[in-house]
C-alpha cells in the first residue's frame, strides 16, 4: 500500500533532500525504469545510497569524484537482491530522468515515477528484481492509477543521452508478470 504520504509499506525509507514539488496540474502516468550501479558495474548499494543523500565520498575514484556533487534521487532502488529502498514520496518530483520528452510532453520528472535497478548495460538483472519491480508497479499503478502500458525506460525519454536500462533488461519477462 500507498500511505497519504506518499511512502510504500514494503520499501525501506530513505529520504533524499533531492527532490520539489510537481506541478500543481500534474498528473502521475508514467512509470521509468534505469539502471545503476556505482562504479559502474559494481554492486554496492552504499554508494547509490550516499549518491542520492548528497554523501558520496568519491576515494579515489574519478567517476565517483565527477558525479559527487550531482543533485540527483529516483524514487525508488530495487538492489540485486530485490530490496526496495524508497528514497522520495510519490506525490513529489524526484530528479531521475533530466532532459527528456515522452510522447511530446518535456520533463518527464513532472509526471512520473523513477525507479532505478541496480545493475549496468552489460550484464543481467537478478531474477528477484524483476519480481520486486513486478510488485511495486502493481502498487503504483493500483494507487495511482497508471497505466501498465506506460511503462518506459531512461534511453526511450532520452535517446542519445541515455542507455539505461541497457540491453539486458527483459522488458518481455517484465511484462509477463505483471
Ligand atoms: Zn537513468
């Protein structure tokens, strides 16, 4: 379930300081779907956590060191092992998606809901993400009465910029339990 307040009953909650209020107009009725890992192609969910709480301490990494200061969160993080971190309420504007247009309509953060996986462009999701993301969604589109056919990732709102979720991600699987 949904709370008045926006937080998922079965996620764990992290609030993010990243994030505004939509629109007073706006209606939710797309759901995106990226992928992340920090560095990229290492599973630690730490680092993702501290990314979109305005923490990350880079090391001596360099890419860590580039996106330190980035002002960014998704709604939610489903890790490898299929946990669900929620990190801004769904009645508020995360910062996932940047530039980006579906359908004509520009700056999808307006209007929709990010939920990132961990994970990258060249390898395969967790078995056990699939079926958490197949129950958020049931939850979202139950509550917030989205369509399941709206359903899109990063690369579709934003070609040429973005890859995510990658080639690996199984959209027919996806479909085939929701
Ligand atoms: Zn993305």
């Amino acid at each position: 379930m949904i709370s008045q307040d926006g937080i998922v009953d079965i996620a764990e909650y992290c609030p993010s300081p990243n994030f505004d209020e939509r629109p007073s107009n706006a209606v939710i009725d797309l759901i995106v779907i990226h992928a992340i890992s920090l560095p990229s192609g290492c599973y630690n969910t730490r680092l993702i956590k501290d990314l979109f709480l305005n923490c990350l301490d880079p090391g001596e990494d360099q890419y860590l060191g580039s996106i330190k200061d980035l002002k960014v969160s998704s709604h939610f993080l489903i890790t490898r092992k299929g946990l669900l971190i929620q990190f801004v309420p769904t009645d508020k504007r995360a910062w996932h998606a940047g530039i980006s247009t579906y359908k004509g309509r520009d700056n999808c953060n307006d209007f929709s809901i990010g939920i990132e996986l961990e994970g990258c462009d060249e390898e395969e999701f967790e078995q056990q993400q699939y079926h958490s993301l197949s129950r958020l969604i049931n939850f979202l589109c139950i509550d917030l009465q989205i369509n399941k056919q709206n359903i899109v990732g990063h690369s579709d709102i934003a070609p040429g910029r973005k890859t995510d979720p990658g080639p690996f991600f199984d959209w027919t699987l996806l479909q085939s339990i929701l």
